[in-house]
C-alpha cells in the first residue's frame, strides 16, 4: 500500500504508519448503538464527508472498567474495528479476530490482541472487531418486551455486522475478501464457533481458528419508573452493567449446573431459531460449515488461571486451596456434575498428578477444564470431521509461573504466542517469555499464518488418528482427551448426531 488513505463505503480514512505495517485504529462499522438503536440492530454507518483519522482506538463496549481488558473507556459508542494491514502490494489474506472475555469484558484493542507482528511476519491483514456484551449483548428480552423487535442476540448480530464490513471493505486494505479466517479465544472462539453455525454468515468466512472455545433478573435490578422498555432504554451503563453483574450471580438452570450460580458465562448467544437456529455442534454435525476448514484447540490447564490466580480468582490464597480436603473437593465435583461426583474423583485422582504448592483442587480444575473447553472442542472437531469437512486440532502445553502461582499451561497462555507477542512485557506474563517461549511463538505464528493463507497448519488433521499438535512438552501429537476421560464425558456430555440429519452446504 502506497497511500494511507482509503476508501471505505462510509467515507475516507487515514492510516498511520508503524514498523512494516500500516495501522487504522478506531474505524467504525455500524453506528452508534445509542437511544433507540440501544437495543437495536446494528445499522450502517453514516457516511461522512472529508478524510477521518484513524489514529485512536475506540472505547469499549459497555463492562466494569478494567485496565487489563483495555477497558478503562467505556460508552454507547463502542463499534469499531481495528486493521493492520503490512507492507506489500497484496491482496493478501485476512485474519480476523473476535476478542474473548466470558461475553461480558474485554475490546479488541487489548495490548495481548495487538496485530502488528501478526500482520507484518505473516503478510497476512489482520482485523480485530467489537461486539456489545453482557445483558446488552446477549441479554434475552424480546419474551418480556415485544416492542424490541429482533433484540436478541445483539453480540453476534454486531459480529456479522463487522464480518459484512470485511467483505464489503477489505479489499482497499489491500485484503483478500475471498480469503478470510475468523479466528478468537475464550468466547471469542466460542463466537466463531457459534458463527459456523449461523446461516447469515456463510460465505462471509472460508476458514476458522477456535482456542479454548468451544434477562428479566436484569430488568427487575435496573433503577427507575415506568415500564421496563422505559427502564432498559433510559438506564445510564453503569447502571446497567450493574444490574448486569448481579443478574450473573443468580441461579440459573443450564446444562449439568442447574443449582449454583453461573457468574460469568450467564450471557452468552442464545438458540433463537432464527439467527442462531441450533445449537452450533449440532449445526456442525449436521454439515451446515462443512466447506469452512476448522483448526481448533485448548490449553492442557485451562481452568487453573480462573481457580488459582489472583485477581481472577477473586484474590483467594493459593494456601486456601492446598488446605481443601478430599471430601471438599468430592462436593464441589458433586455440585458441578450432579449425580457423577464419586465417578469424576475416582476418575481424576487416576488421570492427575496433583502438584505440591495446589493441593487436591487440582482435580477440580482438571474437570473444569475439560467440562468447559476440552470436550466442547473434541466435540467440534468430531462434529466437522464427522460432517465431511477438514479440521486440525492443537493443545498448548507450555508451563507457567505467574501471578506467584504455578499456573500450568493455563487460559490465555496461547494468546501472545499467536500475536508474537510471547517476550514482551504483557506477554511474558503468561508465557514466562525467553528463549523457550519465543521457539514455540515462531511455530505457533507459521502455522497460523500458513492456515490463513490456505495451507495446511503443517501436521495430519484430525481425520487421520484424532490426535492434536502440541505446543509445548514432549510429546510432538497428543489425544485432547485420554481414553479413560473418553469414556468418562460420553455419558455426561453426548457428542452430537454426526452423520444424522445432514444438510447440504452449499
């Protein structure tokens, strides 16, 4: 690219120029959900006259401000995207990303989501995008409140809005839009997962990357008078994300869990028969994606940054947990899988090797991790492979010290890797950076890169063994799942109908 400006279909903007890369932060792509678009599709930008800066990221969308999440700035005014586009005269293939943060925190702008080295090492285009979030994304209201109309699952109408920007864009950012990976963490890769799934995004994607994936409590907490429409339409956001956060510990029923609260994961997309009209393992099964070519993975650990580090944990001590005796741990596995409790901890104290400084807890978070991300994801791959399409699974196994906790090969320990970012600043923090880390950073980045430019990753697929590449540790290709956990999850967590009810993807 020669010219730091460019024509969008909203108007012009201007670039700024970084290290072998061209940057433009803050490019809107649907506009400002505020008054009666709060809860609104989204709706087009409109277009303006001149050459807009591109030169400041936007703020957040609606959470409790964090400066880890890059959240300090928060507003209505929160839809934006990010573009790294390298040097060269493309096109080249697209990358973009859906940020994670349990579908209540995070932006893409976060300093661990930084594209330029992805960009610039990989000749690829790299878009990071926002979504609305919690109760305002994925809160549930068109049952109490018809007069909102298509209102639900507002996070992932937003995703498909951005995704639409890209093909409809992209291409004067020297991208390919005939060439793009959606790819995201945590529920970011649930998002992408979730987008296979939904009819109004074939097409808008040819390749998808998913690590560690797989609302009237709202209204009756938000202050004021009049009806709740009123309420929700008046309500100012830290009212909101107030109201938000105490709807998130209120019991729910969902899945295995139908007695405790949900906390985090309590707003998430919803089946709506419409949008979203199964659930997304199910669709997968059914081949709805089975042209989209899947790589998907987890973390060996994952659970452990949740359980053991602080703040994430709540600032619990490590000490808390390695006091926790057997008969603790035998409850809480009870309480998160009623009726299989005995089964889960006989199961676990034969698969885990405890570690000294965490105590029995260990099999705790062992089950989490599995019951959270890992099966989900053997299940997605199952369910791609199953439904005639290409999939390739990965599992990163780098351990870490941080946060003063041996935390394993835990959530996020993945992240850096794939932005080289492992030997920075914020890297390190869960890579432990250094010489091992920045090894596994070249192979993890060329085996994105070459899945964005059409390629295979560079090992066999899951077709072949269903075996997954390892990032980390000894061993080269590793089950995600043992035999005995195998057996253990088929008669808890069913894997879908693959090869039932098949649908032509076109």
């Amino acid at each position: 690219m020669n010219n730091r400006v460019v024509e969008t279909t909203s108007g012009r903007v201007q670039g700024i120029d970084l290290d072998g890369v061209r940057a433009y932060r803050g490019v809107p792509f649907a506009s400002p959900p505020q008054g009666d678009l709060r809860f609104r599709p989204p709706q087009p930008v409109k277009p303006w006259s001149g050459i807009r800066a591109a030169d400041r990221f936007a703020d957040a969308a609606w959470q409790m401000p964090n400066p880890l999440m890059a959240s300090e700035a928060i507003s209505d005014d929160c839809l934006y995207l990010n573009v790294w586009v390298p040097e060269g005269d493309g096109p080249f293939p697209v990358m973009v990303w859906i940020h994670g943060g349990s579908y209540t925190s995070g932006s893409p702008s976060q300093v661990l989501y930084n594209g330029a080295e992805l960009a610039r090492r990989n000749q690829v285009v790299v878009v990071n995008l926002s979504y609305r979030l919690g109760a305002w994304g994925y809160g549930w209201f068109r049952d109490l409140l018809p007069d909102l109309g298509e209102s639900g699952n507002l996070g992932l109408q937003d995703q498909l809005a951005g995704l639409r920007w890209v093909s409809d864009n992209i291409a004067g950012f020297a991208g390919d839009p005939g060439r793009v990976t959606v790819f995201g963490e945590s529920a970011g890769g649930f998002s992408v997962a979730t987008l296979m799934a939904c009819p109004q995004a074939q097409g808008l994607f040819q390749s998808a990357i998913v690590q560690s994936g797989a609302g009237d409590v709202v209204l009756d907490e938000l202050p004021g008078s009049g009806s709740a429409l009123d309420r929700l339409l008046a309500a100012d956001m830290k009212a909101l994300v107030r109201a938000q956060n105490r709807a998130a510990r209120q019991v729910v029923e969902r899945g295995l869990r139908t007695n405790t609260p949900q906390f985090g994961m309590t707003f998430m997309p919803v089946v709506d028969g419409d949008l979203l009209p199964r659930l997304p393992v199910d669709a997968v099964a059914a081949g709805v994606s089975r042209t989209v070519r899947l790589m998907a993975g987890v973390c060996r650990d994952e659970w452990n940054l949740f359980q053991y580090a602080p703040p994430f944990n709540g600032n619990v001590p490590l000490e808390t947990f390695r006091a926790m005796p057997r008969d603790e741990i035998l409850r809480r596995l009870t309480r998160n899988l009623p009726g299989n409790g005995e089964a889960a901890l006989a199961h676990y104290e034969n698969e885990i090797e405890v570690h000294p400084r965490r105590g029995l807890m260990d099999y705790f978070s062992a089950m989490e991790t599995e019951r959270t991300f890992t099966v989900p994801t053997v299940r997605l791959l199952d369910a791609q492979v199953g439904a005639g399409g290409q999939a390739w699974g990965f599992r990163f196994s780098h351990e870490i010290d941080s946060f003063g906790v041996p935390l394993g090969a835990c959530h996020v320990s993945d992240v850096p890797f794939v932005f080289g970012l492992a030997d920075t600043p914020a890297g390190r923090l869960f890579t432990g950076g250094g010489a091992p880390a920045v090894e596994i950073e070249g192979r993890v980045m060329a085996a994105w890169g070459a899945f964005a430019h059409g390629e295979t990753p560079g090992w066999d697929d899951w077709a072949s063994d269903r075996q997954a590449n390892n990032f980390g540790g000894r061993e080269a290709r590793v089950a995600l799942l043992s035999a005995s956990g195998e057996r253990f999850w088929n008669g808890i967590i069913p894997a879908p109908g693959v090869g039932a009810d098949k649908e032509a993807a076109s």
